[in-house]
C-alpha cells in the first residue's frame, strides 16, 4: 500500500534521486538522473523524477498503464497516494521561504532558487524543503541509526564535511545553517573549500583525504623539488575509495590519513556535546563507507577527553544508507 506515501527527494551535486516512501519509510519506487546546470532545469528534472517514481509506485499497486500519472500536476488519487514532497537539496535552504541561500561554486545557478514554489507548481504537491544533511538526519533519526533517540547531530562525510541537528525530536535549522560543522574553525592550517584556513572539511572530507594522501605520498618521494604542501596535480592523484583501498591493503599514508579524518570528526563531536549536550551523533555520507578505518582514531579521540558533562556521547554509523536522504525528505513532508 503506498495511501499516505509522500515523495522525497535528493538534490545533489551529480544525480538527483526522487522516491516514494510509505508511512513506514518504506521506499516502494524510485528514479535517478544526473544533475543538469541551472536551478530552473534541477527542479524540472526533480519534478520529472517525483512523476516517474509516482508512475512506478502506481503500477507496484496494480493500476496500470493509463491511469493518468506522470502526466504534470494531479489529484493525490490519481498519483498512487502521494499527498506531498520533501526535498532534501544541497546548499543551505531558508526554513522559511524554502529559498537556496548559499551553495558551493560548483552548483551554477543554485542560489535563489525558490525550491518550494518551484517544486509545488511542477508536481501540483505541497512542498518542505530542508538541506540535504538535514533530510539525511531526519531520515536517520526517524527510521535509522538513531531512531527513537531525543537528541542527535548528524555529520555526512561527502565531497565535503555537512552537519545537522535532531533537538528535542525535532529538527532544529536556526537560519538555514544550523549544525553545518563542516566549516567550523580549528583543524589545522590547510586551506579550505570556502577559502578560511583550518576548517574540519579539509581534515574529514573525500576531498580532503584525496588532497592528504597526494600530499604524503608527495612528500614521501622527495624527488625533484616536490616538498609536503604542494599538491601534485598529476593523473596520479588517487580517489577515496582507492585509497580506501590502500589503506586495506596496509599502506601507512592511506591508513594516516583515515586515522586523521577520524581523529578530526572525534574533535567534531566533543564540540557538538559540550555545546549542546546531545547523547548522539550518527556519521553517514560516502567517505563513512570506510567506517572500519575512520572509528578506531575517533573512539580514542572521545576517550581522551570525555565531555565534562560525564554524559558519555554514543557515536553510530548511519544505517540508512544512500537512502537516508530521501526517505528523510519524504519524512519532512509528512511532518509538515
Ligand atoms: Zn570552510
């Protein structure tokens, strides 16, 4: 049964994924493409996706072909029971007016984006819309790794370090940013995405174990004038997940640079504990898959220097998967 599903969608850098959830956090029918430039063609392939999950969730209950979904704006009889879409998208988005108000250079034509008009005139559904740490963390703290949980941050180490806050069984956005740690001062000296030194992204990020890892084995050479610092700009530079790989297989720099990004999300959860004395955090995105390998260096970084509060702060691994986000959104729709 999807009666009382709502839609979620997943708004990212390189694919947008709609899904249709059931009131239990069921996905019962999905889609994906690739990210298009340009804010007005992301919500028109956002929009498009919403219709095709819907489409398929609708022929999952048995009605078939002709029964008028996918074709623009409906009745929630006619779209297999979807009542309603949550968009969880990159970037910071206003609580308020579900407006795109910053986002990486990367995303052409993102900021100003008004998602929820946006999305509300091209699928004929009311729309929430929340950042895409945020939905992940309500989808975690609603059917995930810490379900049931009063208090929680959630920390996705992506391309770049995101955060979010579960306060009081609610999500707490503040302006739009709230719980964004990934830019939070006092994590070296290294320059970082936004351009500010010593931010936790360039310790904790799939990018900034790529940068790490190219600068060790950099120095480690030590041949023609290349010292620690530079990076080298060469084919060779390696991807997390290689050196994910390499780290496996034993090789000290790969495992160095884990160890660190662990270390440094460790430092990340004293700060959130002591703030705001949440018992919980769960740890999600693409470089967590490595989560063997971030975990040893982040429980020793806890048990060095336990919260003050003597309230013991219980680190998990996201449960969700690659579908905490949407599932999350679908769940912020509901609640709205
Ligand atoms: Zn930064």
């Amino acid at each position: 049964m999807t009666y009382g599903a709502t839609a979620g969608v997943d708004i990212g850098g390189t694919k947008i994924r709609a899904a249709v959830v059931t009131a239990d956090g069921e996905v019962v029918a999905s889609a994906t493409a690739p990210t298009p430039r340009g804010g007005a063609a992301m919500l028109d392939v956002a929009a498009g996706l919403v219709d095709r999950a819907v489409a398929a969730a609708g022929r999952g209950m048995g009605h078939g072909a002709g029964s008028g979904v996918g074709s623009g704006a409906g009745s929630g009889a006619g779209r297999a029971g979807v009542t309603a879409v949550g968009v969880g998208a990159a970037g910071v988005v206003d609580p308020v007016t579900g407006e795109v108000l910053a986002a990486s250079d990367s995303f052409t034509g993102w900021v100003g984006t008004d998602l929820r008009a946006g999305l509300a005139s091209r699928t004929g559904l009311p729309v929430t819309a929340a950042n895409d740490v945020d939905a992940f963390l309500v989808g975690e703290a609603t059917w995930g790794a810490v379900r049931g949980v009063r208090s929680a941050a959630g920390i996705a180490l992506g391309t770049g370090v995101g955060g979010a806050l579960w306060l009081d069984g609610a999500l707490y956005r503040g302006a739009g940013a709230a719980g964004e740690i990934g830019h939070m001062p006092g994590f070296g000296d290294a320059v970082c995405t936004c351009g500010q030194r010593g931010h936790l992204e360039t310790l904790a990020s799939g990018r900034s174990v790529e940068r790490r890892y190219a600068e060790a084995v950099g120095a480690e050479a030590g041949v023609g004038g290349v010292s620690a610092g530079v990076v080298p700009g060469s084919a060779s530079a390696l991807g997390a997940a290689e050196i994910e790989a390499l780290a496996r297989a034993g090789d000290p720099a790969a495992v160095r640079v884990f160890a660190d990004a662990g270390h440094a999300v460790g430092s990340a959860v004293l700060v959130v504990a002591a703030l705001l004395d949440v018992g919980h955090v769960v740890v999600g995105g693409g470089l967590a898959r490595a989560w063997d390998l971030l975990e040893p260096a982040l429980l020793a970084r806890l048990r060095e220097a336990p919260p003050v509060s003597g309230h013991p702060v219980e680190v998990r691994h996201a449960a969700l998967g690659g579908d905490a986000t949407v599932v999350g959104a679908a769940a912020l729709a509901r609640r709205a």
